[in-house]
C-alpha cells in the first residue's frame, strides 16, 4: 500500500505577450495539491524582474519585499490534498521587455521541492 504523500504544482501565465512601457501586465499562477496528503508550510515565491513594478497581489498571507530593483512576492499557506489555488500578481511595465523574459515561480513545502514553473 502506498503512503499519503503530498503532491504539489505550479503554472505561471502572463496576461498578455505582447507589452509596452506603461500598461499593466498580469501574472496568473496555478497551483495545485494533486496529492492525497495536506502539504506542510507552503511558500509560492515569483521574483519580479526590474522591467515591471509591483501594484498589487491576490491572496491571503501576501508578503512583498524589495530588494536592488527584484521584487519578491510571496505567499505561505496551510494546502490540503486536492486543493487548487489562483494567485495574481498586477504590475506595471517600467522597462523594454526582452523577446523572452524570465517568467518563472516556484512552490515548496516542507519536504518538497522548490518545484519550479
């Protein structure tokens, strides 16, 4: 018989490709507990690059820090098994985005990962 065992994941999505300088730009992320255990002391974590600046974020237990133009954004919650979660990040275009800018987060537990997006 198999153990219960969290199972986590994360997706990250921007609300458009194509940006300039001034309009917004959303971040959408997913996660997931595919699992049939609770995951212990989760943390989604998305750094922002210093093409944008942060506005706003959705979700309980948010905590944002700035650091030498990165903005962390960060959120820890209690996630049980077969739970989903959708979390949005508001900025603002300061900056020329690159063709391809990193657009990644990551999601971890106690015992898992960082899983990255």
């Amino acid at each position: 018989m198999a153990s219960a065992a969290p199972a986590l994941s994360i997706t990250k999505d921007a609300s458009s490709n194509i940006v300039t300088t001034g309009s917004q730009l959303i971040y959408l992320l997913e996660i997931a507990n595919t699992g049939t255990s609770a995951a212990i002391d989760v943390v989604v974590q998305d750094t922002l690059g210093p093409e944008v600046d942060f506005v706003a974020a959705t979700g309980d237990g948010t905590s944002v820090t700035d650091a030498f133009n990165n903005t962390l954004v960060e959120w820890s919650f209690p996630f049980g098994p077969g739970q989903t979660l959708s979390l949005s990040i508001i900025t603002t275009v300061v900056a020329p985005l690159l063709a391809n800018w990193d657009n990644s987060a990551n999601v971890q537990g106690q015992g898992i990962g960082p899983i990255n997006s």
